[in-house]
C-alpha cells in the first residue's frame, strides 16, 4: 500500500502537502472522522482524494457542483486516478456504466450530487459496493443560516447511521463559528476531528476606501498601483459591469465584461483570455470566479459592496494566490448602505434575519478603525496575535471623533421629515435642510421654515453623506423599504436625548483630482 507521500509525488506531482494537509489525511487514512475549514483554493481536493487512494473501496464523494463534476472527473482520469459520477445530466447507459464499476470495485472515487441520496436506488447501489470514505464536500450547505443552504444536505446526517463504519470527511471554505457549530451537529460530526487551516493571505493587503467617484477612484488605483496587472473588478448589476469594462477599456485599460448576461460563447472566451493573457482585467459580477485558478491575479476590486464578509473573503482571495504581494481594494459609500439595507428587508421573516446579521457583520468591516484582518479572520473563528500591518487601518489608523451632536442634527431632522405623511424623503433632503440650501425641493415642502433648516453648516455635503452613511451602519438609522426613506430606530431615541454618545470614524479626505506625481 502506498504512503499518502507517495500518491502525492506518484499520482499529484506535487512535491510536499500544504498546511494542513498532511494531518487531515493520514487522520481520514486511519478512518477518523473530520470536519475541514480550509479556505477556497487551499488545497481541500487532495485531503479526501489522497485517503480514497490509499484506502480500499471507493470514496463517494457529496458535491452540489454538478457542472464541475464532469471537469474534475476529466482532470482525475487524465492521471490516472478511477474516476466516475452519478447525477441528473447522465443518460441511462453512461449511469449504469458507472453503477457497475462502482459494484464491481473498478473505481477510486464516484462523486455523486446530494439529490442521489435521496433515491432508495442509490442507497441500495451504495451497499452493494465497497466504501473507503464518504466526502461531503461544501458542507456549509447543510447550514440554514449560511448563504448557500440546500435541503438535499440535511439528509447526509444518516450516512453515519446506515455506514457507522465508514469515516467521513466534510469539507467548506466558509464558516463562521457559528456555521461551524451547525455544521457539526446536523452532520453529527462532534466525535469528529476539527480541522482549521491557513484563512490567512498575508501576502493580500486590504483597503477599503470612501467612495466618492467611483470609476476616477478606480482609474487612479488602477493606474498608480497595477498599470499593466491582471485582475478583477467586481460589481454588482450587469448593467454596471458593461459600462465599468467599457469606461476601462475607453482608457487604454485592456478589460472584458463578464456576467451570465452573456451567452456562454462570449463568457468562456472572456474567461480562456484571462487565464491566458497577461495584464487583462475582468469586470464581472460574482457569477465569474468559481473555479478560476489563476496564480497571478494582482488584485481584486470591488465597486459594489459584497453581500457578507464569507462573499468578501472568497472574491479577494482570487488575488494573489501565488503568494506575491496583492491587493483586495474596495469603495464603499451611501448608496451602498442604502441599497443593501433595503434588499435585507425582503424575503420571509428567516431569509430577512440572515440578510441582516451578514450584512452587519460586512458594514462592521467596512466601517472599523481596527485592523481589518484581524476582523476579518474573528469572522472565521480564527485569533491574529497582533495587527497585521498590511491593511490600510494598520497603515494609517483612522481617526475617531465624538459626533453625538451632529447625529442629534440628523436624526432630529428625520423625526421631523417622518411626520409629514404625503412624502418620504432621502438623504439628499435631508443633507440640504442640514446646509441651509434652498433648493425647489426644500421651498415646495416648506422645509426652509424647519428649526433644523440650515444648523449644519459646520459640515460640508460629503462629511453629512458619510455621518449618516455611518449611523446607518451602526443601526442608528434604518431604511424604509417600500420607499428608501430613512426612519429612526429604537437605539435612536438614545441619542436624540442625549443618553448616548456617537463615535464616528473620520473618512480619509477625497484625494486631489490631479494625477498623483509618482513617488509616494
Ligand atoms: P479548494 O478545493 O480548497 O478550493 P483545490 O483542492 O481545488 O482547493 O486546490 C487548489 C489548487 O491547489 C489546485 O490547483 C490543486 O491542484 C493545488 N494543490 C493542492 N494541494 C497542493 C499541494 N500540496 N502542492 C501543490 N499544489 C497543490
Ligand atoms: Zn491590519
């Protein structure tokens, strides 16, 4: 029998396991149960495959990537390795092709999609075979509070029951300590050995900037710190990638859009030039990444803000994974509060509770005077010692100032504006009364008669945008889904009497419009 080493060298090619690695798989070889937090592209493939290997029998593998079955199967053929998979895109004979050499112990690893299990067919085929270990990977499926929950995952819970013998292995990039916990349970992997590996990516710097003008700001970061680099520039809507690719693209920027807007002809040859040439950028929204294994991608961007920090960790990990310094950058502004504020208020009751719990912890990012990756990785359950040094907070500690009295200003005008019952009002109203700025708007609404009209003058229009940006992010605001209006909430009241204080964190100032000279 050959040595996990050894079908690394022999089978793989490679030259020595990665962190974590080794451990997990001689556990597994031994048929110890584990449940893996290794972080996306750090290497989970090679800690069930290996042990299905070395092990007799065939290791069955749980994955809901159907689309990628048929590739990893292709890549595992191609060395040598018995591959096979069972899932709703077969016909009949290629089914029961694989059935057979399943039964007959003609396979290393089938990997089967969860719906399978649900059939007493498969159940019946899996007894009649002989079982090395059961894989379930992308195991926060099973999870209802996570972002990705499939009900086919709750049923893996009686794997255990039916092969009290065989070892099972569950694998996910993504879990917070309370993911973790779930998984655990539903699975009924408390006995088993937990394993959390590497969510580090020192060599990623992390900034998060105020943004003001998004695509100059894009341009200058781009053009300062990554002309002629490979990389991803994400955004939210279709519409907002075409017209971020072409803006680029207008500026002698080589970049291609990519969304599942486009015909997959198009998507494929945007992605087979990314992987190939040098120096291209991708624009797309977070359709595009699954799977890209691309070493050098120099840095990731974001124009839009991520849906949770797990989203935030997996997109900039696509930088820099070939250990050279990167960079994950993001712009972040109002509108961007505004709008994910509004969408957490859809969807039943359970679905509304999780948009907000993961997009509080993303606004706490965002808005930190702390270092960011040590927040980052308390997000994954994960202790950094010290500040990392390599994130923009670290570099430059943002400075925090008392803004009770501002925050009374704006959320007395908010009460004030909320008894009018015929409109709602946004932002800008409010921002104006603050300035005293006798707009047409402010003038129909009579809301130069106001006693707050024109008592923020100590502020300027984007100070007043980002003071409110930020009591929306710490819950100090809220906003009314039906129209976007802002309303007070219950922590509100604290403040309007004078019964909390407001820390706000200053944003940095808006970088002059010339070119920057070089240097630095
Ligand atoms: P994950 O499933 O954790 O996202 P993969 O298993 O797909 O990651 O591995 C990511 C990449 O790293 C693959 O290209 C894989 O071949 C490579 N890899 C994994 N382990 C090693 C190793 N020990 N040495 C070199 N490359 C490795
Ligand atoms: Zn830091």
């Amino acid at each position: 029998m050959d040595t996990p080493i050894e079908v690394l060298h022999r089978v793989f090619g490679y030259d020595s396991f990665r962190e974590g690695q080794q451990e997990i798989i001689e556990h597994v070889v031994q048929g110890g149960d584990a449940l893996v937090l290794m972080p996306t592209g750090g290497g989970k493939s090679l800690c069930y495959q290996i042990p299905a290997l070395v092990r007799p029998g065939v290791g069955v593998v749980i994955s809901p990537l159907i689309a990628l079955m048929q590739d990893q199967v292709d890549a595992l053929r191609a060395l040598g390795v018995r591959a096979g998979f069972l899932n709703s895109t077969q016909g009949i004979d290629e089914r029961q092709a694989v059935e057979a050499a399943f039964v007959g112990g003609e396979l290393d690893l089938l990997y089967l999609a969860p719906e399978r299990l649900r059939a007493d067919s498969t159940l019946r085929l899996l007894d009649r075979g002989d079982i090395s270990l059961f894989a379930i990977d992308e195991a926060h499926c099973v999870s209802q509070w996570g972002h990705d929950f499939r009900p086919d995952y709750l049923a893996l819970s009686g794997l255990h029951e039916r092969w009290p013998e065989v070892p099972r292995i569950a694998l996910t990039a993504t879990a917070t300590p309370a993911t973790h916990a779930e998984i655990s349970s539903r699975l009924g992997l408390d006995q088993a050995r937990h394993f959390v590996a590497g969510f580090d990516r020192p060599n990623i710097h992390y900034r998060i900037t105020a943004k003001s003008e998004p695509k100059r700001q894009l341009l200058e970061f781009l053009r300062t710190e990554h002309p002629g680099d490979a990389g991803i520039v994400y955004c939210l809507s279709r519409s907002s990638v075409e017209k971020i690719a072409e803006f680029l693209a207008d500026n002698g920027i080589p970049a291609v859009p990519y969304h599942a807007g486009l015909d997959a002809a198009t998507r494929a040859a945007h992605q087979s030039r990314f992987l190939r040439e040098d120096g291209l950028i991708v624009v797309a929204t977070i359709a595009f990444g699954m799977g890209i294994d691309k070493p050098d991608v120099r840095f990731v961007a974001h124009l839009d803000l991520p849906k949770s920090v797990e989203g935030y960790y997996q997109e900039t990990g696509r930088a820099g994974r070939d250990g050279l310094p990167a960079t994950a950058w993001m712009a972040y502004g109002l509108q961007d509060v505004v709008q994910h504020r509004r969408l957490a208020l859809e969807g039943d009751e359970a679905h509304r509770r999780r948009q907000v719990l993961h997009l509080d912890a993303m606004l706490a990012l965002c808005e930190t005077a702390g270092c960011r990756r040590v927040m980052l990785l308390d997000y994954f359950g994960q202790e950094l010692d010290k500040p990392c040094g390599n994130c923009d907070t670290c570099q430059a500690p943002p400075e925090s100032w008392d803004a009770t009295v501002p925050a009374q200003k704006v959320l007395s005008t908010v009460l004030r504006l909320a008894r009018e019952r015929r409109q709602k009002f946004g932002v800008g109203q409010i921002v104006d009364i603050l300035l005293g700025k006798k707009t047409a708007k402010v003038l129909q609404h009579g809301h130069d008669a106001l006693t707050v009209f024109g008592v923020g003058t100590e502020l300027g229009n984007t100070e007043w945008h980002g003071v409110v940006r930020q009591l929306l992010a710490q819950g100090l605001l809220a906003v009314e889904p039906a129209h976007g209006a802002l309303v007070l909430t219950d922590a509100s009241a604290d403040v309007l009497r004078g019964q909390r204080e407001v820390r706000l964190r200053r944003d940095a100032p808006r970088p002059t419009r010339s070119r920057p000279s070089g240097g630095g």
